[in-house]
C-alpha cells in the first residue's frame, strides 16, 4: 500500500440470515412494533401541536378506565376478532381474501333483510334466523371469488377486493332506495329493527351481545380446526407446500373453498352481529373499514387464533382512541388509520428480525 495511507478499521452493521427463524422473535416482533409505534405516535402529536402525554392518554387509557369503557372495547373488537379468525384460516391456507369488508357488508344486508320481515308480534326465534342469513350472506359473497378462482384462474386478491366496492354499491342502493325508511326525515336508512330480531345483551346498561360468545367460540373452533384436525392440517400443507399437499392426496380446490367459504362466512357473521346489535338498523354507515383492520390484527396476532384475541382489542383500541382525538383533542379521526398504519409497517419492518439478526461487522478502509 502506498505509504501516503493508512489502513484503520470502520464498524458496522449488516442483516445475517439465521439459521431457523427466531422463535423468540416470532413474539417480541409484534411487541416491539407497539413500541415503536407509541413512540412515533409521541413524535407525531408534538408535530400536530398536542401535548403527546395527552393524546397518548387519549388512546390507551381512556378506552379501559372504566367499565363501561372496557364493554365499548369488547364490542369493536368482537367484529374485529370474528373477521381476522375467518382471515387467518385463509392466509395460512395461502389464499389471500383481501374483501373481507365486502362480505362482512354483504352479511350485513342479508341479515337486515331478514330482520325487516319481523313485526311486533314475531317471536324472539327470528334471531337465529338473522345471524344464519348474516353467515350465509358472506359465504355466498366470498363463494364468488372461489369459483371465478377455481374455474376461471382469477387472481383472488383483486377479485375479492373488487367485490367490496359492489358490495358497497349493492348497499347504497338499498337504503336510498326500496329498504329506506318511508319515516326516516329522508335519511339513507332502514327502519329501526324490531326489539325482537336485536342480539341479546349480555349486561344491563351495557352494549355487549353474545356475540362476544360467538368470537369467543370461534377462537376455540379455529383452533381445534387448525391445530387438532387433519382438515386443518391438510389446508396448513397446502399453503405452506402445495407440491407435498397435492402428492399427500389433499386437495387444493377443497382447501380454496374451505379457506373462502370460512373467512366469508365469519366475515357476515361479524356483519349480521353489528346490524342486528349495536347499530339495530341498516345504514351506508356500516361499512366501518373492519374487514380491512381484520387484516392487520390478523398479522399482528400471528394468524393464530390466542394472539388475535390481544390485537383485537388492541385495534378496537385504535377506533375508540381516534374517535375521542376528534372530539377532545380536535384532531382529524383518520389518525385512527394512520396509526394503523403505523402499526402495521413497523410490525413489517421487525419481522426483519425473525430470520435475520442485526451482527457488527468491522471493515477495513484506507484513508490518506
């Protein structure tokens, strides 16, 4: 080397694929990304102007400080939780439903049509009806993209995504037109349902319904179908290695209408429980954006079914949170979406970490 240079050493660091992915970081992954999501939360109110102690207050405490908080929690985690068991089934069967909001509207209006066939004198039997309607809305609508898929090769993810924007317009044009309510002062909306057709209540003065029973259930029977069964196993294999699926007898057009007419019908079902419970009528305001958030619960929750419980309610958080920064901190309620967002891209960025881990490295270089 010329005599003008000396070597020295600079360090660094650079990604080292692990050997087996880290079992440790499969669950501090999605714990990490909440931290650093909080913290750029911190960053992002001091930026808006908002005392960041406060806004962080506003969406992590204010939804559990009481119990009448905590039952608000529940109810928008119920839909979140039911979509994402529906998601999860088909993602590990590596179906990609990306419209679940379709069928969970679709489930919706199957269900508000059965409920308005309800009068006073009707009998509290028309409840199971309603949730069946709400269920076989959404198989019906997911069902669509397993037969363009499994006949005609079309690519699920667009299709399913195509679907929620007619579901969409397949609902506007029921509550503007032949379901709106002739007494309604002219608002898109069906008539309040019947006391009779609305989802029981789990406490007084609550807005809880069993349809936290339901989620609760489902989270069971997932697992059990996933974990326990060979029909779970055999969706499993053929998401995982179709090749050995197809040479182990499993067969994949089953696995693809099992994985759709699955997250279709938990998807409606979610709907049917939000018509015929909370909301009690149908409105073009149903579609809440739960099929797309069920998405980013189920990753979070790492598509199984006890980790989707904790991120649910960890979503339902976020909804709560950014409708209260509207009405106390002034700020826009799409930052419910941004920290979303945020979530879902920092939670992408630590998965890094899963197969690979962060080694120093020194390298040489040479410097006059």
């Amino acid at each position: 080397m010329d005599e003008r240079f000396v070597e020295h050493s600079m360090s660094g660091f650079k990604l080292q694929v692990r050997p087996q992915p880290s079992r440790l970081w499969t669950f501090a992954s999605p714990v990490l990304a909440l931290v650093l999501t909080v913290l750029i939360g911190l960053v992002l109110f001091k930026l808006l102007g908002k005392d960041p102690v406060r806004g962080l207050q506003v969406f992590f405490w204010e939804p559990i400080k009481s119990g009448y908080a905590l039952g608000e929690l529940v109810v928008k985690a119920t839909p979140l939780l039911l979509i994402a068991l529906g998601l999860a089934v088909a993602f590990r069967s590596n179906v990609w439903n990306i419209g679940a909001e379709g069928q969970y509207i679709l489930g919706a209006v199957a269900a508000s049509g059965v409920a308005l066939m309800a009068d006073k004198t009707t009998g509290g039997w028309i409840v199971v009806p309603v949730i069946l309607a709400g269920v076989l809305g959404g198989m019906v609508w997911a069902g669509i993209t397993a037969l363009l898929r499994d006949r005609f090769n079309a690519n699920e993810i667009l299709v399913s995504l195509m679907m929620v924007y007619v579901a969409v317009q397949v609902l506007g044009y029921l509550v503007y037109g032949p379901w709106k309510d002739p007494n309604g002062y002219n608002f898109p909306q069906t008539q309040n349902f019947e006391a009779a057709t609305r989802i029981p209540k789990l406490f007084t003065g609550s807005r809880m319904s069993i349809g936290v029973l339901f989620a609760l259930v489902g989270v069971g029977a997932v697992w059990v179908f996933l974990f326990r069964t060979r029909a779970g196993f055999a969706q499993q294999v053929g998401g995982l290695a179709p090749a050995a699926a197809r040479y182990a007898g499993f067969s994949s057009r089953r696995a693809l209408w099992t994985a759709l007419l699955v997250s279709g019908g938990l998807a409606g079902l979610a709907g049917a429980l939000e018509v015929a419970g909370p909301i009690g009528q149908l409105t073009p305001y149903v579609p809440a954006g739960y099929g797309f958030a069920a998405i980013i619960v189920a990753y979070v929750g790492r598509l199984h079914p006890v980790g989707m419980v904790f991120s649910s309610l960890l979503m339902s958080m976020f909804y709560i949170g950014g409708e209260l920064a509207q009405s106390r901190l002034g700020l826009p309620k799409s930052l419910t979406g941004v920290f979303q967002g945020l979530l879902l891209f920092t939670l992408l960025a630590c998965d890094t970490l899963v197969n690979y881990r962060l080694v120093r490295q020194a390298r040489t270089v040479a410097k006059p």
